[in-house]
C-alpha cells in the first residue's frame, strides 16, 4: 500500500480526479505563506469550466490578501454582536491575518425559482473544481458559511450588492496540517434502485 494516502491502493493510478476526490481534505489550518496572484488567477480559471446551466456563469469573486487580510477581518468582527467581539476579536484577527487568502464567492441572484436552483447548483460545482484544482497545487481550501455573510454590516463592507448572494467564504492556502480521512457512508447504503 502506498504510504501516500491510505485510499491510494483503491484508485488505479489512471484515473487522477477521482484520487483527486479521495484525497481532498477540508484544511483548517494554513502556514502563514503568501500564495502568488498568479496561482490564484490560474486556479480561478479552472475552475470557471465548472458546470453551469445556460452558461450563466452566475459567479464573481472578491478577495483579500496581504494587508487587505485586515479590511475582511475587521468586516468580520464588525458583524459580531459586541459579546462575541469581547470574547472573540483578538483570536479572529490573529486567525484571519494568518490565513493568506480569503475569497468570497458571490452570486448573483435570480427570482425565478429554477434558475436560483440552478446558478446554486453551478456556484456550488465551481467552489468545488476550486477546491480540487487548489489541492492538486499543494493548497488547501476551506469553505465556510458563517452567519455573518448575510449581516447587512458585513455585505457593506466587503462590497456585495443587491440581488447578490454570498455563497461563501473560501480560506485559502498551504496546509499546515492535513487531517486523517473520515470515513464515508458507501454509496449502495442510500441508493434506490429500480430495475
């Protein structure tokens, strides 16, 4: 067995997305390294074939590196209720001036109930080429949806715009720690089959 990845052995060598899906942890902890505008741009692209119906491609992206890290944090801290500033602030703001990138993932919002069903369907694919496409560059991704994305102090500040909704925060950058895989219930376990 490969000393890789535990999973390795189960996934022929030919087939790198699907070890790609395998191997893909969700990181929560990154080394405080800067991740180049180029690699981000690179990795934005790709993840633009994501899958969308119409070709929509009902995404846009704003994101904070360097010293921006502190106009996101201070969004942030901003949304908290003055208890949770008390308690939390000074661990954010150390946190998030770690993280090297912070992405919000936008999307625009339609009226009609389909086309919202499916611009979160082709948002929520993108999110995950990104992911993928990260961590086959050594990076790791986080996808959070903290309550604060929809705080109207929040939206303000990092710019979102009426009709816009922010499907969420992507944390971005090397791993300083990959966590052991956690199993997962096996396909056949909720599949209803008709023959």
């Amino acid at each position: 067995m490969s000393q890789h990845h535990p999973l390795s052995s189960e996934i022929p060598s030919e087939f790198p997305v699907a070890q790609a899906i395998r191997e893909r942890r969700t990181i929560r902890q990154f080394k405080s390294d800067p991740v180049s505008q180029e690699l981000l741009l690179s990795l934005l692209d790709t993840a633009n074939w994501a899958p969308n119906h119409g070709m929509r491609e009902p995404w846009r992206f704003i994101q904070y590196m360097g010293e921006a890290r502190r106009l996101f944090s201070n969004a942030v801290i901003g949304a908290m209720s003055v208890d949770e500033r008390r308690r939390n602030e000074e661990q954010k703001l150390k946190d998030y001036m770690t993280i090297p990138v912070h992405l919000i993932v936008v999307m625009e919002e339609d009226s009609r109930n389909k086309q919202w069903m499916e611009d979160v369907g082709a948002v929520s694919s993108w999110i995950q080429c990104f992911q993928l496409a990260a961590w086959e560059r050594g990076l790791g991704v986080v996808w959070k949806t903290n309550g604060f994305l929809s705080a109207p102090s929040f939206r303000e500040a990092v710019g979102v715009e009426r009709g816009e909704k922010i499907i969420g925060v992507l944390h971005v950058g090397y791993p300083e720690h990959i966590p052991a895989p956690r199993p997962r219930t096996r396909a056949i376990e909720k599949l209803t089959i008709h023959e």
